[in-house]
C-alpha cells in the first residue's frame, strides 16, 4: 500500500477497508458473477440496506445506480423536468448542471451568486413555473456549503416542486430529512473513499410519478436508464443493465463499516477535522479561508487563498507524500482545496497541518 495520503476531492484517499474488502471480493469471484443471479440480487440489497440506515433514507426512496453523479443530472431533467428547471448556481458543478437542462431541449433557469458565496433561503426566487429545483449540498469547486435547515426550508417553501439534492462531495455527512427533498445522489469515489465508477441515485415516489405522467405524454425520458426502468429492476435487486458489480459490493462494505463506526461519530470527527485546518487558515497570514461567511464553509472540502504560488506549494507538499487538490480552473495558481473526508484521519489532518505550516 502507498504511503501517500490523498487530500484530493475526488477521487480520493481510499476507505481504510477498502483493500480488504477487495481482496474479499477477488475471493468470492464478485466480477464473475451473473447480474442475474441470487448472489447478485442479495448483494445489491445488503448495499441498499446498509445505505438506507447510514443515511436515514425512507421505504419511499429507490436506491439506484448510475455511471457517475454527470449521469444523474441527465436522467434527472429527462425524467423529472417537462419543461422548467431552476437551478441554484454557486459554483462549476451546479452550473454545469444548469448547462445540461439546455442542451436537453429544457427551458432551465438559475439563480447565481458570485463564487464563494452561499444562498441566504430568504433571497431565493423560484420561478412559478419551475418543476425542480437543483441545490448543491457541497459544491466542490469553491467549498460552499448549503446547510442541510436551508435545504428543508428550500422545500418548504416550494412544496409543489422536486427538490434535487447534489451531495457527491459530502454524503454520507449531511443529514437530510428525506421527508423535505425528492432526490439526492453522490458518486462513490468522494467521501464513501472508493474506486470511480459509480454513481448513486435516490429518488422518491413523486419523482417516479413525474417520469410515469412524462412517459404518458409521449416524453423521451431515456432509453438507457430511464427512471420507469431502473425502479422496476430495483423492486427485484436488479439493474437493466450489467452493473459495477464489484462498486455496488464494495459501497455496501463500507457503508456497513461506517455503520459500525457511527455515522453521528464520523460527522462528529469531520468537525474535528475541518475545525483544525480552518483554525490554521485563519491564524496563518499566508493562507485565508476562500468562502468568507463561516455558515457557508464547507466541512468536507476546504477551500484555502494561498498567497505563495498553489501549484508550488501543492508540489513542496506532495513530496511528504501529501496530495493537496488544486484550485478550481479559473483559481488553479491561487488557491488549494483539502477534502477533509472519512477517509483522512485526524492525524493525517496534523500532519498537513504542520507541513503548511513549515512550508
Ligand atoms: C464530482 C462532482 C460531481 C460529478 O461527479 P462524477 O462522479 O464525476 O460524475 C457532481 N457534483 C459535485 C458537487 C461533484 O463534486
């Protein structure tokens, strides 16, 4: 195993576990196996069981698996948006989000606040003819964070419309009321710490109903996965196509593994951890903290201004086997991002610490 410990938002320092449940998986032939067969069906529901209590997700949400978190907004405009979508833009992933409803053929519409900044609940002006609205739990290009009270509030306000939740850079942290959003999706090689290649959509019963009434009137929701399909695999532990058999293994084992850990510990532990590292940003003067207002700044990736050369000082860093993620285009020389997943231990969290601050 590498010495190097991986700081990046994505992909990024694997689950502690991860090599054994992947030697395991070898073992028992998990690539080999049919799709089709029992083992498969049993894994696909211990995945999903595991997911349901780490998250807290209700009987009335699919669990179903894409090829990326990109896929899921896709599949989420084709088959929960006829015409209208509203986007809450405050970084590259919701925009780019908001850009897909375009070349879909939808008439998306955004809202935008300057990069770095959050949405105060009390500012945001949902257009009437909205059917969805696209929220960022975690945009990982600036560090922001949307409290989850702001989501619910968000909901609450809107109870007509679906509200989609993009938490690929944070899930499992944020605690959702599954009664106040729709859809919320991830992809597995962010904070869950695993190998690339698989995305995960959860999705309630309305968002079903919206797909079934598009479908009715003679919408192309998807050919692929559309959402009609997918559930009605799902209801048997099935997917329509071969699956990432070995992700969808390996996402239970760890999701089961963070049970045992606690997810109120793991939350707890990633305050810890982001606490320190902001703590150093702010007393250090070489470096500042991007996102200004503190309730915006996100737990799982730190967003730093460096006032030496980022790409620099990421290369003085990687050579003590640390991984620092660069900033995001636009501030790739002027800027770090830290992901502060499950993953990265609170010493490893020291241990950068200490070698930015000797730097
Ligand atoms: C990484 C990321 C995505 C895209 O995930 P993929 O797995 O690359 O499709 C979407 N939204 C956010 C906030 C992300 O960080």
């Amino acid at each position: 195993v590498s010495q190097k410990i991986y700081f990046t938002p994505g992909p990024a320092q694997l689950y502690p576990s991860v090599e054994a449940h992947l030697k395991q998986a070898l073992w028992e032939d998990i690539p080999s196996i049919s799709h089709r067969s029992n083992q498969f069906r049993s894994i696909y529901q211990d995945t999903v069981e595991a997911l349901r209590e780490l998250l807290g997700l209700p009987d009335n949400f699919a669990i179903l698996f894409t090829g990326s978190a990109t896929e899921v907004w896709e599949r989420l405009l084709q088959n929960c948006v006829e015409e209208t979508s509203f986007h809450l833009v405050n970084g590259e992933f919701s925009k780019k989000f908001y850009e897909f409803g375009h070349l879909l053929q939808k008439k998306s519409l955004k809202q935008e606040v300057e990069v770095g900044k959050g949405f105060e609940v009390a500012d945001i002006q949902v257009d009437y003819k909205a059917e969805l609205i696209a929220v960022v739990h975690n945009e990982t290009s600036t560090g922001v964070v949307t409290p989850e009270a702001d989501i619910q509030q968000i909901k609450q306000k809107n109870p007509q419309r679906l509200v989609a939740v993009d938490m690929v850079s944070s899930a499992p942290y944020p605690q959702l009321d599954y009664r106040l959003v729709d859809s919320a999706y991830f992809s597995v090689q962010k904070a869950f710490g695993l190998p690339a290649g698989l995305g995960v959509w959860l999705v309630n019963e309305k968002c079903l109903a919206k797909a079934e009434s598009l479908e009715n009137k003679k919408f192309t929701t998807g050919a692929h996965h559309r959402l009609t399909n997918l559930w009605k695999f799902f209801e048997k532990y099935e997917t329509p196509s071969t699956p990432n058999v070995l992700g969808i293994y390996l996402l239970g084992k760890i999701a089961q593994d963070m049970l045992r850990e606690g997810v109120a510990n793991i939350r707890k532990a990633t305050d810890r951890k982001a606490q320190i590292l902001y703590d150093f940003l702010q007393q250090d003067s070489r470096f500042e903290p991007f996102v200004q207002n503190p309730k915006h700044r996100s737990p799982t990736v730190i967003v730093a201004n460096t006032v030496a050369n980022a790409p620099d000082l990421i290369k003085k860093i990687s050579a003590q086997g640390l991984i620092m993620g660069s900033g995001y285009q636009t501030f790739k020389e002027k800027q770090i991002r830290i992901a502060n997943f499950p993953a990265v231990s609170l010493a490893a969290v020291e241990q950068l610490r200490e070698a930015l601050a000797q730097s």
